[in-house]
C-alpha cells in the first residue's frame, strides 16, 4: 500500500495515506513507561517501532501517556470531522496540541486507512521522512493514538 506525505484533506477514497511533522528542538526529560492496560494494536506499534530502532543500535522509546493522549484527541478529531493534517482545523497546530498533555513534542506521524499494526508500521519505514522520525536517536518517548473510525493513526514522539 502506498501512502502520500502532505497534508490532504480525506477524500471519500479509501486508499491510505501517511502525513508527517518534522521534528523540534527541546531538552526536558521524559516520562516513565506505562504500559499496564495498553490496546493490543497501540502495544504492537510500540513494540514494532523499538525493534526497528533497536535494529539499528537506537534505545527503545519509552511510553509517555501524555503523547497518547493527545494522539486520542487528534485521531478522533480527524475521524469526527474527516480530515487528515497534522494541524487540527481552525484549531492549534500539532505541537501545540501535544504540548497540552506533553511538555516536550518532538515529531508526529500519522495515517489513514491502514488496518493494522503492521501495515501502518511498514508504510511509515517505507516512506524515507517517517522512517526519519521513528528512527531520529534524539527522541526518547512515544505515545500512539487511534480512531477506529476511519482508522486514524497518529504517532506523537517527544524528547
């Protein structure tokens, strides 16, 4: 499946799609992993996205419920409102967002249409700028969030 990295409205197509953010500069410390009650396919990104970065001699992320919770907020509102951007419309931009539930955002990934783990983890390692953040040894945490609604990923990193 071919995913496309720019800001596209969601169309009625349900071909997937991946967007991505960059990364920003900060230098706080992170979160302590919480993984007691974590949704199976949420666990398995995780898990899936540290064994690629353990792959290449990176430390695993750790979980930050905060990066989490504002990927629950921003899947929901793309799936409610049928849009996929890392900017929630007419509302604040990824980073500030994150920054509401997370002190240090450093990178988002997000998609659409993929039905699994697996497949949003692969799309986003074929696309060279996603697989840039999941790989990016500066970042430490990770929080996932989804919307089955439209299967709405995003993955929030931060420092």
């Amino acid at each position: 499946m071919s995913g496309e990295i720019s800001q596209v409205p969601v169309s009625r197509r349900r071909s997937p799609q991946l967007v991505l953010v960059g990364a920003l500069r900060s230098t706080e410390l992170v979160d302590e992993p919480m993984l007691a009650g974590m949704p199976a396919h949420l666990r398995e990104v995780m898990i899936e996205t540290n064994k690629i970065r353990r792959s290449r001699g990176l430390r695993p992320l750790d979980w930050a419920n905060g990066l989490a919770k504002a990927g629950d907020v921003h899947a929901d509102d793309m799936a409610r409102r049928r849009y996929l951007a890392h900017n929630t419309k007419g509302g604040p931009s990824w980073h500030k967002l994150i920054k509401r539930y997370y002190r240090n955002p450093a990178g988002q990934n997000i998609a659409r249409g993929y039905a699994g783990p697996d497949a949003v983890v692969r799309a986003w390692m074929n696309s060279p700028l996603h697989r840039k953040n999941i790989v990016n040894p500066r970042f430490k945490t990770i929080g996932i969030g989804f919307n089955t609604n439209g299967d709405y990923w995003v993955q929030n990193f931060g420092y």
